[in-house]
C-alpha cells in the first residue's frame, strides 16, 4: 500500500493520547507512596510492620502477574475497555481498602489493595503505553518515556496529599476521596484513549501494526534481558525500600540505648605535635600540666 494513499486519521490528538496516558499512570502510580502511609495504618489498626509491608508487597506481585499474563487480552479488547478494567479494580482496590481499615481487617487490607489494586496497576500499566507508542512509530522511546513519566511522578504528588488528607480527613476518608479522584481521572483518560487507524483511498481502515507478535518476541534474547533487567531492578528497589526502614528501626534503638546507657567521661591524654603533655581531666578537674 502506497504512502501517498494512506491519511492518518485525526480523531485523535496524539498529544492529549499521551496526557491521558499520564492521567493513568499519575493514578496508579500512587502505589509507591504507601510508605507515607505505612505508619498511620500500624498505629489505626495495631499492625506490625511486617504485617503492613506485605501489602504493598502482593500490590507489586499482582502487578507483575497481571501485566504480564493479561497483555495479549488489553490488546485484544482495546486500549479504552481495558484502561476502563483498570480503573475499576484499582478504584474497588481503593475504596474496600478504607472499607477494611475501618474494618481493621488485614485480610480484607491484603485483598483489597494487594490483590484487586494489584491487578489494576497491571492493567492499567501496560493500557496507555501499547497505546501511545502507536502514536510516535518513528519515537516509541520517546512516548514511552512520556508514560512512565507520570508513574514516576506520582509518588511526588501522592506524597504529600495523602499526609494532608490522613491528617486532616482521617485515613479511611483519605482513601475514599483518593479512590473517587483517581476513578474519575482514570476514567476519562480511559475513554479518550483509541489506537491510530489509517484509511487508504478507497476509505478502508487499516490499524497501525509494527514490530513482531508477542509470540515472536518470547523468543529473543532481547526480552530475557529486559525482563531480567526489570527483575533485578524492582527486587532492588522493594528490598531498599524495607532496608531503609530497618536501619532506621536499628539506629533508633542504637541512639536510645546510648542515652539509657550513657558512659561517665573519662581521663584521656592529648598529646599535641609540639610542646608539653596535656592530660585532659572530667570537666570538674583541672587540667594537669607535666
């Protein structure tokens, strides 16, 4: 089929296709703000922190397992069905989470946000992406790099508003007013999101495909390396995250048993480059000169 048949059809914006994928991303993204809520949820309902770690731990599994075994059906379905399953199970994830705080059930927390969250974060993670690359075909790099973008923003934003709404609202109230924004703004995104068509001079439409199948690229070198290169990078960044807080937990129990345990001064010598010995006393003694 010749070029100059071809017309690309401009029912959609490529540039507000690629502000809607950074709505999604924006919203699931959140995820990686849970550690500003990891303490307000020990202390609301008496959990350790092991315990409440675990969640955000099955968020990120269910993450994985979902992108990566519900691929083939996002592309399936479309980019605006399935931005639209996204938004269901996180905004549901969202919204049985404040269900189950004040619940204080960590088996509803687990379900919730680990598992029915965790598949929305998936899905909603590969939808914009598939979808904004076909927009760029000559910068997919540079298109993917507009998506991520908003899942790396989002824990800077989320930050903050969620320590705000968690003191001011409550925590329950902080996920119900969070899980409102997010399935609205997931929502719309979702419904502008479609795959570029090109129409040919007779009015066919034929939709943009490059690349290979998913089949086909199973079987590169290429995939195993961005999938171990993805491995190592997200266990390193979860294992760094629960690092952190232990060698924080530590030097606080460090400093606290230094202060229970404090040692009395004692007498040491200085002894300076030039000059006579100085013996350095408590600070009720003088110093002695010898």
């Amino acid at each position: 089929m010749p070029r100059a048949s071809l017309e690309v059809d401009q029912m959609r914006n490529r540039w507000l296709i690629a502000l809607s994928a950074v709505g999604i991303h924006i919203s699931i993204g959140s995820v990686y703000a849970w550690s500003v809520l990891t303490r307000p949820i020990m202390k609301e309902m008496g959990f350790s922190l092991a315990e409440t770690t675990w969640t955000f731990s099955l968020a990120i599994l269910f993450l994985g397992f979902s992108a990566g075994f519900l691929g083939s059906f996002v592309e399936k379905i479309g980019p605006k069905k399935s931005g639209l399953i996204a938004m269901a199970f996180f905004g549901t994830g969202m919204l049985g989470t404040a269900y189950a705080i004040a619940a204080q059930s960590l088996t509803l927390l687990y379900l919730f946000y680990g598992v029915i969250g965790g598949i929305g974060l998936g899905v909603g993670y590969i939808t914009p992406v598939s979808t904004l690359v076909k927009y760029f075909p000559d910068h997919r790099g540079f298109a993917t790099r507009l998506a991520i973008m908003g899942f790396g923003f989002a824990a800077l934003i989320a930050g903050p508003v969620m320590q705000y709404l968690t003191a001011t609202v409550g925590l329950v109230n902080n996920f119900l007013i969070l899980g409102c924004v997010y399935m609205l703004i997931m929502g719309a995104s979702s419904l502008y999101l479609k795959p570029p068509v090109l129409k040919d001079s007779t009015g066919k439409v034929t939709h943009i495909q490059q690349g290979v199948t998913a089949n086909e690229a199973l079987k590169t070198w290429q995939f195993a390396s961005l999938w171990w290169i993805f491995f190592v990078n997200i266990t390193c960044g979860v294992d760094g995250r629960h690092h952190r807080r232990l060698q924080r937990r530590r030097a606080h129990r460090l400093v606290d048993g230094l202060r229970l345990h404090r040692p009395r001064p004692r007498l040491h010598a200085l002894l300076p480059a030039r000059g006579p010995r100085v013996l350095a006393a408590r600070p009720d003694e003088r110093s002695l000169r010898l």
